[in-house]
C-alpha cells in the first residue's frame, strides 16, 4: 500500500516505549519500525526516539532514579507516542505499569499516544484496548487511533498489519498531528 507523507508535519517528535523487560526484544524492534513508518507518514523529519524500559528497570522502583526521571521527559515532550507491550498474564508489562506509576495525574496530557501490543495468542488481540488504552487515557494522553496489535508470527513483517491501521486511523492521527502544538500549549498551560 502507498501512503503519502504531510509535510505540514515536520516537527512532529515520534518517540517508542518499548515495556518489554529484554532489551533488544522484538516487542522493540517492531515498536520502532510502527513509530519510524507513523513518522515518514507524517512527514517528519525529526529521529524517532526509542526509550526501552528493560535498559534501566531496576532503577524503576528505586528511591533515585535519573535515567528514568530523563525517560520520563522524553515520553512526556513527544508528539506522537508509540507505547508497546507484549502481552504478559493478559495485559501489558508490570514494567512498563511501574513506569507509567511515575506520572502524576495528567502526566502525559497533550500527548498523542498509539498502544501497540504484541501476543503470542490472537485470543489476546483486545489487550490494548481493554487494558493499555485507558491506562494512556488516564495519565491525559489521547488515544485517536484503535490499538495496534501484532500476533507473533506477524513480527517478522509487521507491515500488512501497519498499512490496515494506518489506513484506518491515520487521517485522525495526522488530524490531531497537525493542531498537536496548539493543543500542547493549551494543555500544558
């Protein structure tokens, strides 16, 4: 499927969270090819940037923890917030929760959040809406789009399942993209 870039959209700041608790997992790696291609769909020209919780877990729950405090600001300046899990006892990470435990109320207000969940079992598929949307809701992000959700066996390409979402949400993504600094500054004002 073709998609056209917005180059209204220049600025647009993806960042990926990946709560997966192994580095370099392919929750990871997915997560950041769904946040590379929303940014080329947008038009933006900023590197996408990747917070990966499993590189400082241990700091989470700690009485000090300035990796995560730095994690913290980045996921909360980005734009456009891709937030993927994989699914663990029906329902995202206990680490990426600890994490997200770090905000106060409006935590995340003014950002534009796309939950991505991967499963081992298409029983599982509604995962994100069920359990990752309204946890991203209630921290203040707006959530425009379904969750994206990627059975195992679609991670080796993930693209068909990226091209669908797109073509189903993208117009409310790149809609909200588009007033993202005005709300922003509204929001956080």
């Amino acid at each position: 499927m073709t998609h056209l870039t917005s180059p209204q959209h220049t600025g647009a700041r993806v960042v990926v969270l990946s709560g997966n608790p192994r580095t370099g997992s392919r929750t990871t790696a997915a997560a950041v090819r769904i946040g590379e291609e929303a940014a080329r769909l947008l038009g933006s020209v900023e590197p996408v940037e990747t917070v990966e919780l499993a590189g400082f877990a241990a700091e989470i729950l700690a009485q000090s923890h300035p990796t995560a405090d730095a994690a913290l600001r980045t996921v909360a300046d980005a734009t456009v917030l891709v937030v993927a899990t994989p699914v663990y006892k029906a329902s995202y990470t206990g680490l990426l929760k600890a994490f997200l435990d770090l905000y106060g109320p409006g935590g995340l207000t003014g950002v534009i959040a796309v939950p991505v969940v991967v499963s081992g079992n298409p029983a599982h598929a509604l995962v994100g809406e069920v359990h990752l949307r309204p946890l991203l809701v209630e921290l203040g992000a707006v959530v425009p789009t379904r969750a994206l959700t990627l059975v195992e066996h679609q991670l080796t390409d993930p693209q068909p399942v990226v091209d669908r979402w797109w073509a189903d949400g993208g117009a409310a993504l790149t809609t909200l993209v588009a007033g993202a600094p005005t709300a922003l500054e509204a929001a956080r004002a």
